[in-house]
C-alpha cells in the first residue's frame, strides 16, 4: 500500500467528519436552549444530558466497533460509521422535540466511531518513528474540520437552526460514498484477529490498558486530558453567549479560529515539537500551555482577550499525538483497533463524567464566576502534568527522551 496515499484517504475522511461535526457545535445548544424557553442554567443542565448520554453510547459501541474493525477491517467500519452519521444527521433535522433530539444523539454517539477507527488505520501503515507525525498530520484534519464547520454552522444558523443538520448530513453522505471508490483496507488478513466478546465489551477492553505498568499510566494521563477537555464541548457556546453575547456567527468564527490554531500546531508542529524535544518533554509543554490556556478563558473579562487565549490553547495539540504515538507502542499489530477502542472506551468515560461536572459547576457558579468551568479544567490539566512527569521520568530512551 501506498502510505501517503492512504494517509490522505483517512485525512479527508477525518476532515469530512470533522467538518459535519463542527457544523453543528454554533447551533445544538442553542436549540436545546430553545426547547427550555430560554433558561440558560435549565439549557446547561440539559445540554450536559446529551454530552453525557453522547458519552455513555460511545464507552458501551466503541470497543465493540475495535474488535469489529480488528476481525473485518478498518475500511467497513469507517463507511458503517460515516453512512449511519449522515443517515443521523436528517433524523436530527427533523426532530421537533428535545426528546427526539435526543434519541438522535445517541445513535450518533453509536455511529461516531471513525476517529478511533481512523487511528488504528494510521497504525496500521506507519512506522513507530512516523506515527506521532503522522497522528499529527491527521489532527490537522481535526483542524480543518473545525475551521470550516463551526464557521458554516454559525453562518447557516443564522438562517435556520436547523440548516447545518442537513449541510451535516449531506458531509457524512458525501465521505461514505468518497471512502468506497478511494479508501483502500489497511489490515491485511494475516493480520486480523479472532472476535471475542470478551475484547468487545467496555470493561474487557479496558484490560488491555492494564496489561503494562506504562500502559496504566499513559492511559491514566489521557483519561485526566480528556475529562479536562470537556469543558470546551459542554460549556462553551453557552458560556460565550452569557459573558460575552456573542451569536451564532461569532461563535462559529471563533470555533474557526480555533480550528486554524489546531490546525497549525498539529500540522506543522506536532512533529518538529517532538523529534526537537522528545516525547516527554513535549507532553510536559502541551500540557503547560493547556493549562495556561484554561486560565485565560476562565478569567477572560472580553470576548478580545478570550482570543488570546485561543492561540496559547491550541499548543495544547502536541499532547493528543504523543500520548497515541507511545501507546501505540505497547501492543501488536492485530490489537491497534483493540487499543483505540480501549481508548474511546476510556475518553467515553470522561464525556459521561465531565459534561456533568462542568455543566454543573456552570449552573451553580453563573452568577459568582462564569469561568469557574474552565478553572476546574486548567487544575486537570496540572495534574495530568504531574503525571507525566512521574510516569514517563523511566521510560525508555525511544518513547521519552
């Protein structure tokens, strides 16, 4: 196979993904904002229901979409997920209730697994040398995705709320078909794995992240990371629209600068940042500015100086594809989709507990400090940098120096 030509196949399913995906994020909270009759706190709480649920249907569909995806292959799964998305995305565009939006995310927290799958591709056809690169490459699409999605949804909202559904839908459509024709399999036969449900379930996936005293404590750090990064997913536009008064548009413009940023680091950073300072070491800095970033959202008095912060955050991208790169390491070829199942499952765990954590901390503290949210996340985010310090400090000199 081709790698660089299968690494651009997964960047534009990622980037397509990414992009139905932020097309939404300017708009769903304020639909749900709508169905509470406007009660911002009642919006938040509500809001934190469909982050977590989104969550819970994520922890109990992804490890079994892994082993899946270890026994057939990475190609049917990532059509499957991008098929029944786009299939989704329409329910949602017609849903005229909170509780039949609902039932739309949760098949879309069943479907959505083509970002884990997507990184058991990059496993697949990269060396261990490349693999932090190219997981970084890839989160450039995560960028991209960003930058035209919030900033078409914020723009398309404006119009109809519900207009970025179909604009969803139709991305999701379009990647499925795109996959067929051009997405070639990256797991050769020879290479597959029996399925077992004992691998396929939430609680049998998480295992494999204990079978290595290293394995638990990088696991341990991405699960801190991604609980830390919830805060943006469930408070954000509300937050924003509170402190600030900004509308849709100015929040999918400012979801775009954001995806620019990350688009930058991940793309043009991630790799230089850790061949120049080695893996450790950059984990350490990621998690410095991201925590440093948090900061300065919480704190930030104008919606100027939110964006400040905006730039400073997205440093915090070198953290993602170092974590991926060094875990990778610990298992076979035939369990990389186990792992990155293991790894949703785990991050599954983090959207149940940390919208409710953050949506809750938002509600209780709106009227004293708005920003508390983000706080709580920059204290996370010093913890994982603690242990990471502890964690990676005997590693060996390939992973950590």
């Amino acid at each position: 196979m081709n790698t660089r030509r299968a690494l651009a196949f997964i960047f534009c399913t990622v980037t397509l993904d990414c992009l139905a995906l932020g097309i939404m994020l300017p708009v769903l909270p304020t639909i749900v904002l709508g169905f509470m009759g406007g009660n911002t706190a009642g919006a938040a709480e509500a809001f934190g229901v469909f982050a977590t649920t989104w969550g819970l249907m994520q922890f109990l569909c992804s490890p079994l979409l892994g082993a899946l995806s270890d026994r057939y292959g990475r190609r049917p799964v990532i059509l499957i997920s991008c098929l029944g998305m786009g299939l989704d995305y329409i329910f949602m565009a017609f849903a005229p209730s909170l509780t039949l939006l609902l039932i739309g995310r949760i098949i879309s927290g069943i479907t959505a697994a083509t970002i884990a799958t997507s990184f058991a591709y990059i496993a697949d056809v990269t060396t261990p040398e490349e693999r932090a690169k190219s997981f970084g490459i890839v989160g450039m699409g995560f960028g991209l995705g960003f930058v035209l999605g919030p900033a078409i949804g914020g723009l398309l909202g404006g119009f109809d709320p519900r207009l970025p559904f179909w604009v969803s839908a139709a991305a999701c459509l379009i990647n499925a078909a795109f996959g067929w024709f051009v997405l070639p399999e990256s797991l050769p036969p020879e290479r597959r794995m029996a399925f077992a449900w004992k691998r396929a379930n939430p609680v049998g996936s998480l295992k494999l992240l204990l079978s290595h005293r290293q394995l638990i404590g990088l696991a341990a750090i991405d699960f801190i990371v991604n609980t830390a990064h919830q805060v943006l997913p469930s408070i954000f536009v509300l937050y924003a629209g509170y402190r600030y008064g900004w509308n849709e548009a100015t929040v999918g413009l400012t979801l775009a600068f954001v995806g620019v940023s990350t688009g930058v680091v991940s793309g043009f950073v991630v790799g230089p940042a850790v061949k120049w300072l080695g893996t450790r070491r950059a984990l350490l800095v990621g998690l410095a500015f991201g925590c440093l970033g948090m900061v300065i959202y919480g704190l930030a008095p104008t919606g100027e100086w939110f964006w400040v912060g905006v730039p400073v955050m997205a440093l915090w991208g070198i953290v993602g594809p170092s974590l991926l790169d060094l875990m990778s390491r610990h298992v076979s070829e035939s369990e990389q989709g186990q792992l990155q199942g293991a790894n949703s499952s785990s991050r599954s765990i983090t959207g149940l507990i940390g919208p409710a954590i953050f949506t809750t901390t938002f509600a209780w503290l709106l009227g004293w400090l708005p920003g508390a949210p983000f706080l709580l996340a920059a204290l996370l985010l010093l913890l994982a940098a603690c242990v990471t310090w502890l964690v990676t400090a005997a590693a060996p000199a390939d992973a950590s120096s």
